[in-house]
C-alpha cells in the first residue's frame, strides 16, 4: 500500500503546491500524522506560550490524485484511524468561548489504555478523528493556513470526520493535493475551551476521483446521513452557507421548487454545530439517509 510518512507537512493549503507522493484513483495510502502541536508537548508541566506557535497543525501531504482535474470531486473514504497511546489537551487563556474566564493555563496529557483515558478518576472512552483534512484551495480563495477551515476543508473539526466515514472535496487544481493532520482521540461538538484530546495517528484512506460533479463545501457522509459542512467568519455566517448549500441540492436532487425544498429543510434537515473556536467557525447541515441517499446527491449534481 501507498504510505506517507509524518515529516512531510505544510502550514498552509496552497493553490499550487508540490506534490510529496502521488497515487491512482481507487488506491489506499496510509499516512502518518502528527498532533496539532507538532509534538512539542511532552509534559504536563509545560510552559504553552513558549512553544513555537509557527508549527501548529502541521498536514501530512499534499497528497497527488493522478486523474483529478479542477471541476471534478474527491472521494476520500476513512477506513481507519490508529492514534498513539497518548494525547494532549490544553486551556489557553484567551482562547475558547470562555476566553474571559478562563486565567490560568492547564496541560493535561492522557495515556490510552484498551480505547479508553482516565479523566480524574473517570474512564472516559475515546472516539478519534481528523481535525485538518482538505485539498489545494482554487486560485481565486488563495493561501488558506491549516488553522482555519473554509471551502476546501482544512480545520473543520468536525467529530463525523471518523472512521467509517466518507468525505467528498471540490477539487480546484491538478492532482487535487489532499492533506491531513490534527487528529483528536476524543471532542466534543463545538470544541469549546480550543483543543480537542491532540495526538498523532495513522491513517488509512481509500481515494477515488468522481469526474465533472461541483460541490461548493465539503460533503461528509455517515451511514445515517449526508452532511454539508460550511464555515464562516462567525457562525450565522456558517449556518447561512452550510443551508443554502443543502436546500439547493435538495431542490436539485429531488426536483423541488426553492421554496419547497427550503420548507422540507425546515422540517426535515438538522443543523449541527461542528466548532466554534477556529478562525471561522464550522457548522454541518445534516440531511437523513431516509430522505435522500448521498449517491443519489452526487449522482445528481452537474
Ligand atoms: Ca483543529
Ligand atoms: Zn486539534
């Protein structure tokens, strides 16, 4: 199988980046990758501000997929997520949603043990997945830093990001340039006090380029649903995109007027908080399996 190792990172999604490797569609590729700190938290009694702040969220990649040309999509299927046997969370002052109240700054790091962490005391089971997962950005969205999440993933953060999960990209440029990084062993919806359980993981991904289909926003998909995932410079600004997206392609996919198609997503459709503590904030517009199949969403858009 493909692999690529965790000493080939970017910073940054660029439009024009160098491929480190390159696969077929249809092909797995394993790749290794670090924590959000680039491991530069060892100890709990670590000093947070004197880590270098210019390496964080380092993405393994960009990853070549030969046959992707811009106008089509990316198909990337998580079929396995190993992380270590340790992990880091941290509260930074002047972070989070309680960034006013929260003085004093606590590193924690977690050892896991047979899928779970002790948390105090308590067994908490873990629950990974990727942070920072996206391709090269189009010409016109530029430099998009892994830090902030936008049209091309990036920094979603968003927990239906897991094993078993599907995820469609719009690709923008040759190649598409997939990279990831910032894997969590455990985060809940919203990410509140900044950081999730950080730790390094390898992952396997099955890849597959779907010719001539747009998306505007990366599409994950579940065995319950389709989500759109959206991002804004606050989060009315993200629930506004991620819902014009998914009425569309429900007025698209199952032939409805937009109105009609805006009532069923009234009735029909869930807004999901994803996080709310990255540059932009991230929602997902959740539309059921027992509404419409996501193949049938893909296999309907131009
Ligand atoms: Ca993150
Ligand atoms: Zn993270």
């Amino acid at each position: 199988m493909n692999h690529l190792g965790g000493d080939k990172v970017i910073f940054t999604f660029k439009p024009n980046m160098e491929p480190v490797i390159s696969i077929n569609s249809g092909e797995s590729i394993l790749v290794e990758t670090n924590d959000c700190f680039y491991q530069q938290i060892q100890r709990e009694d670590q000093v947070l501000m004197e880590i270098d702040f210019d390496r964080i969220n380092p993405a393994t990649g960009p990853i070549q997929v030969n046959g992707a040309e811009k106008g089509d999509i990316l198909k990337v299927r998580i079929d396995k997520i190993d992380v270590a046997d340790k992990g880091t969370a941290a509260v930074v002052p002047g972070h989070g949603v309680l960034a006013d109240l929260a003085k004093v700054p606590i590193v924690k790091i977690f050892n896991i043990e047979d899928g779970y962490i002790d948390f105090n005391g308590m067994k908490l089971p873990i629950n990974p997945m990727i942070g920072v997962i996206g391709v090269a950005p189009s010409d016109q969205e530029g430099d998009c830093p892994t830090q902030t999440p936008w049209k091309h993933g990036g920094n979603m953060d968003t927990t239906d990001i897991r094993e078993g999960s599907t995820l469609y990209f719009p690709v923008n440029q040759k190649g598409a340039l997939l990279a990831l990084g910032d894997c969590h062993a455990m985060m809940g919806d919203g990410e509140v006090c900044f950081t999730g359980l950080e730790i390094p993981a390898k992952v396997r991904l099955y890849v597959e380029v779907i010719k001539n289909k747009h998306i505007n926003w990366p599409i994950v998909e579940n065995n319950l649903g389709t989500m759109i995932v959206a991002s804004g410079d606050d989060i009315d600004k993200a629930i506004y995109s991620g819902t014009e997206e998914a009425v569309r392609i429900l007025s698209k996919v199952l032939d409805l007027s937009f109105e009609e198609a805006y009532l069923l997503g009234s009735i029909a459709m869930d807004l999901k908080i994803s996080q709310v503590v990255d540059p932009k904030k991230t929602i997902r517009a959740f539309i059921p399996k027992w509404l419409v199949d996501t193949e049938k969403i893909i296999e309907k858009l131009y």
